[in-house]
C-alpha cells in the first residue's frame, strides 16, 4: 500500500489504538495489498474519549460497555446497577483501553 496513505491513516486514526500496536499496524498497512484499503478505512473505530464520557455519566446502566460492542459485560453492569457502583468506578480507569483493544480487533478482521 502507498505510503502516504498508510501515514494519513495513522494521523486520523491513530488516537483509536494503544500506542504500542501503532507500529504493527503500520507495518500491517504497508504490506497490505490495495484490496484491504476500503476495508480498512471504511471501519468505525469508537472514540476512546466518548468511551469515557458515556462511562462517567452513563456507566452504571453499562450503555458505555454497549457502546463498544461488548454486550456482555454491558447487561452485567445493567444487572447489577454497575456492581453496585464499584465496577462503574472501575470502568473510568479501563474503558479507554477496552475500547482501543475493541478497535484492533476491528482492524485485524477488517484486514483478513
């Protein structure tokens, strides 16, 4: 893949991932072929940021949890009213990287 696409790609995108699959994913980017490009781009990442938003005002309901996909976790959290409020606390320090972990699977299925 072009290069200069790959960087564009790592500047928009780059916030949606953990700072340590950034180099991988370049280098995955780079040895792609032109077909995965429309894959990969089309892809909705989910704000990390917003991830966090919806968990501090909305976490005990686990709509934060529903948010990035993991519906488990998210009717648990409903359940138990967010575990009885310690897993909503919990969650404003995990959230962020549960999200970006979400977003590198997307990736990775967008790419194979």
């Amino acid at each position: 893949m072009d290069s200069q696409k790959v960087d564009m790609f790592m500047m928009v995108n780059g916030k949606f991932f953990e700072s340590y699959q950034l180099h991988a994913i370049r280098e995955q980017l780079l040895q792609a072929d032109e077909s995965k490009w429309a894959m990969v781009q089309s892809q909705a990442y989910k704000d990390p940021s917003t991830a966090l938003l919806i968990s501090i005002f909305a976490g005990t309901l686990g709509i934060d949890r529903f948010y990035i996909g993991d519906t488990g976790m998210g009717i648990g959290k409903l359940l138990t009213l967010g575990g009885c409020g310690i897993w909503h606390i919990v969650d404003f320090f995990l959230i962020m990287g549960a999200t970006r972990e979400k977003n590198m699977e997307a990736f990775q299925r967008a790419m194979y």
